[in-house]
C-alpha cells in the first residue's frame, strides 16, 4: 500500500485559488447538495483542484476545507485516503499508475512496473529528468479481467505487455498521449474474452421470431381449445362472444402447457366413454361410417379440439378426412359427441363448418372462412 504524505514543505506552494472557470464551477457544485451538507463538494473540489495544478496542495486543500465550512483536518483525511489524489508533483505529461494486485500481480505488473523504473525513475513518486513522468504502485482499479493494467490520469490501459506499455510511455512523453485508445490493448472488445465473443453470436433469425409467435399464438387457441367443459355448458349449443372473449383471457405460459392441456383433456374425454353407462354403441346406426386408411390421410388435427389422441380414437372409427366429418349429419356429430364425452364440443366448434373449409382449401380456406390459420 502506497505511503500517503502530504509533500515536503519545500514543494508546497504558499496560496491556492481556483482560476475564473473553477471557481465558477466550484460555487455550482457546491449548489447542488443541500444547506448543511455542502461537505459532500469535498472530492469534487480536490479532483478539480489537482486538475488544475497538477497534485493536491496543502494550501489547496486548507482551501477546499474554508470553502466547505470544514476542519482542515477533515479534507486531509479525504486527500490522503484516496490513492487518485496526488501529494506530491507527479510527471507533467504522465503519472502513471501501475496496478499491483494479485491478478495484475499474476498477469505481469512487476515487468510493467520494471519498466516504469527504467525509463522514468527507480523509484515511485520520483520524477524523470525532465519532470515529466512518474509512477506509482495502486491497489485493484477494478479492471481485473484485463490484468495487467495501468491508469493514466482518468484513463486505463489494459491488456499490457511490457513493450506495449514502454510504447505508452513514449506517447505520452512526446505530448501525443490522447493519440491512444484507452482500455484493451489487444484484440478484446471492452472484458468479451480475447479474439472475440465467443457465445451468443447469432442474431435470432427473423424467420425463427415469427415462428415462435406464431406457436405462443397458436398455444392460446389451443388451450382455449382444450379448455374442459363445466358441466352447466354441456346443453349449450354455442358459446357466445362474452364467453370466447374470457376464455382467450386464460393465461398462455408455453406451447408446450397448451399441448399437455389438450392431452389432458383427450384423455380425460376418450377415457370417460368405456366407463359411462350411456356411451353410445359401435354399432348404433347413428355411427357415421368409417373407410379404409387413405395413402395420405388428412391431418385431422387442423381441426380446433382435436389432438393427436383424439386423431387416433377418430383413426379407430374409420374417419380419416376432412370431407368425412364435413358430411356429418346431426344424428352422427351426437354420436360422435358421445363418444368422445365431448358435452357438445363438437357443435360449439363447428366441426363441420372447420372440415368443410379444409376440405375445399386447406389452411388458405380455412383462414378465409375464420380469419386465421387453423392450429
Ligand atoms: S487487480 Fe489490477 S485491476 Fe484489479
């Protein structure tokens, strides 16, 4: 940890003053806090003071205490607690700073601080020749994760190699040191790893986008779709508006949740017949009739309410096609109800009026008819 001490009295100026514009400056900040709390000014004023000249003086700092209302006491113990706050003369061009914690430790500052001591003094705080450079050993400035690094007024050089900080120091010694770009000195993009970000380097393709809406979408008709029927609706013919409206409020959390609920349902619905009482025959003449597996079965699915369970018990019956169920009478859409324990699903669905559309012009017909895309 780095000696903090007022400089010798032979380096001490006898008055400070801020100039014209820092002055200005100094009443506004000071403004800005609260009556009686004007000591907050403190670091901002001993920051604009060392700007100013260069370091903190004793004569500047018993003046930001006079400004303040403060003991001098005070503002010593801010000056001298804070290693941004310079004593002592540093280096008219450059101080440089040289972190020397443990991971700038172990990424290389002793050869970057070897070369501080070869090029501007042995020693920290000494002055080269000319007087201007010098540089100080820090703790941690908080760029770990491109150690080794040093700062260099308010600016910080990551990333160093002892060359690369040698061709700093000969920058800033020949007055061009804002020709350099301050962090990473290497290929890194602010702390991404070196060479380049290496994870989430792909834009999400908009085609990719779009399909994900479309299945949070479609989940919502699903699961209204799938929503089990209370049995005070079951006599209903068809839900009104007011009811679609408050079902399509239901919460949508994933495709997936809609999927499960329209498993759910086909479960509960195809399991509830073997056990009924009333479960209507297969051989009842209401049965619509059924035809041999096609080459290219229709994708019953298409239809609103119906899932790859419910596909399959309807597979099982003979019914294959959209122009099947399309020419469903009442007596076998019953049926078929009541065989499904559908309540009167099918009638609130239309089943028929979706088949018919599909069966005359698939997806494009369907969305002519209902105005969107079946699920
Ligand atoms: S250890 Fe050097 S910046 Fe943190």
């Amino acid at each position: 940890m780095s000696v903090r001490r007022l400089a010798e009295d032979q380096f001490q100026p006898a008055a400070f003053a801020f100039n014209d514009e820092n002055a200005t400056w100094a009443d506004k900040t000071i403004q800005k806090y609260p009556a009686g709390r004007q000591q907050s000014a403190v670091i901002p004023l001993l920051m604009r003071a060392q700007e100013q000249d260069g370091w903190v003086t004793r004569a500047a700092i018993e003046k930001v205490a006079d400004m303040l209302d403060m003991a001098y006491i005070r503002v010593l113990e801010v000056a001298t607690f804070y290693t941004q706050f310079q004593l002592g003369p540093v280096g008219t061009r450059a101080h440089i700073q040289v972190c020397g914690t443990t991971p700038c430790m172990l990424r290389g500052s002793e050869a970057l601080m070897s070369v501080c001591k070869s090029k501007i003094h042995h020693h920290a705080f000494e002055r080269n020749a000319e007087g201007t450079l010098s540089w100080e050993e820090v703790e941690c400035l908080g760029a770990c994760v491109n150690a080794p690094m040093v700062m260099i007024g308010k600016d910080t050089y990551e990333d160093l190699t002892p060359e690369r900080l040698e061709e700093i120091i000969d920058t800033f010694e020949a007055g061009n040191g804002a020709s350099i770009t301050p962090g990473p000195q290497i290929d890194r993009h602010f702390s991404s790893p070196e060479g380049g970000p290496t994870t989430l380097t792909e834009e999400e393709p908009k085609a990719k986008k779009a399909s994900a809406k479309k299945a949070v979408a479609e989940a919502a008709t699903a699961q209204v779709d799938a929503a089990p029927v209370p049995p005070s609706e079951a006599a209903r013919p068809k839900s009104t508006d007011a009811e679609t409206n408050a079902a399509l409020k239901t919460p949508v959390t994933a495709p997936k949740a809609a999927a499960k609920n329209v498993k759910a349902v086909e479960e509960q619905a195809v399991a509830a017949p073997a056990t009924e009482a009333g479960k209507p025959s297969l051989t009842d003449k209401n049965r619509p009739a059924g035809i041999e597996k096609p080459a290219t079965p229709d994708d019953l699915k298409l239809i609103s309410g119906v899932g790859p369970k419910i596909e399959g018990t309807l597979h099982e019956l003979g019914i294959f096609t959209f122009a099947q169920v399309a020419g469903w009478k009442k007596a076998e859409r019953e049926w078929v109800d009541g065989y499904l324990n559908f309540k009167g699903r099918i009638e609130r669905d239309d089943w028929v009026k979706q088949a018919k559309a599909l069966a005359k012009g698939g997806e494009a017909e369907y969305i002519k008819v209902f105005g969107k895309k079946p699920r």
